[in-house]
C-alpha cells in the first residue's frame, strides 16, 4: 500500500513540475492577431514567432502599468474661460445672516417649556421676518432677468414661469405678513 501512495506522489510531483515548466516556456498567443504566412512556411515561422519577455527586460503585456496621463495636451485644448460677467453673484440675504450669525441657542431651563416655546416662536417670527425681507431683493432680481430673457427671445413658458415665481413671492410675503400682524 505504501508502494502505491509513494508511486502516486512521484507522479504528482512530475506533472506538476511538467505544467510548471511548460508554463514557463509557452508562447505567448494573441488570439486577435492572424498570420496566415506563419501556417505556410515553417522557415518564416521560426523566425517570426514571437519570444516570452524575460524578467530582466520587460514584463508581459498584463502586467505592465498603463503609460502615465499628462494633463498638457488637454488643456491646450479646452476653450477659453470667457471673463467673470460685471454682475454681481446673488446671495439671498438668509444665507448672508446665516453666515454672519450663528444660530442662537437656548439658554433657559429645559423643564420650562413656556419659555422654550416663546423662544421657538422668536425664532419662527425672525425667520418670517428674513423672508419678507429678501423678498423684495429676489423679486427685484428676478424681474431683471425676466427682461433680459424677454429681449433674448426666450419661449414663453420659460417666462411665464418666471412670473408665477415672482407672484408666488409676492403671495408668500403678504401671507407671512399677515401671519406676524396676527401674532403681534
């Protein structure tokens, strides 16, 4: 039985080192290349077959890293960054206070829930507030470009929609006008 398992173990041992060895020394073959010359003459096919790279001097094709990208060649290319318009860049004025200020933060007991709730409804007032007051700012915005794509012959559901916008600000501002009237 020992005769058997050590047979056996040899001749595992041989295939493998047969497949190692063939593996080693196989051609390389693109299966996307045809050469019908190489079929007919064995001479030509010597001298033509291709060589596996050695490790000193390449490494094969699968393994080489992708050639580096430069940048040069597509930034000649790109078009020209036309100039910065003379108008300025709109900024709503919520967003300036949000920058300027920073969220005001409760400071009386947390078991209070008057004063918390009349410290929510500050905030709430303040918020409606900020609204009403970039209304007319946005309003005014919108109008000048609501002209400029009247003269730039836009369609005019493009326009209509910049109208409705400017009535829905309109709308919202004295909705939330007569909301702080009611409060106060």
């Amino acid at each position: 039985m020992t005769k058997v398992k050590l047979i056996f173990c040899v001749l595992l041992i041989g295939c493998i080192a047969t497949f190692v060895w063939w593996m080693a020394h196989a051609t390389i073959i693109n299966p996307f290349e045809h050469n019908p010359s190489l079929k007919t003459d064995p001479v030509k096919h010597q001298n033509t077959q291709k060589r596996i790279p050695t490790i000193a001097s390449q490494p094969p094709r699968q393994l080489q890293r992708p050639p580096k990208l430069t940048t040069e060649p597509a930034i000649a290319t790109l078009p020209p960054i036309p100039p910065p318009s003379k108008e300025k860049i709109y900024i709503p004025p919520i967003a300036q206070k949000a920058k300027t200020d920073s969220a005001p933060k409760y400071r009386g007991d947390l078991s209070d829930h008057e004063s918390y709730n009349d410290f929510l409804l500050e905030q709430e007032q303040a918020l409606k507030k900020d609204y009403i007051a970039a209304v007319d700012k946005k309003v005014e915005r919108l109008s000048q470009l609501l002209q400029k794509g009247v003269n730039a012959g836009l369609p005019h559901s493009q326009l209509n929609e910049a109208r409705e916008k400017i009535s829905a600000l309109k709308g919202m501002k004295a909705y939330l006008e007569k909301e702080l009237k009611a409060q106060q």
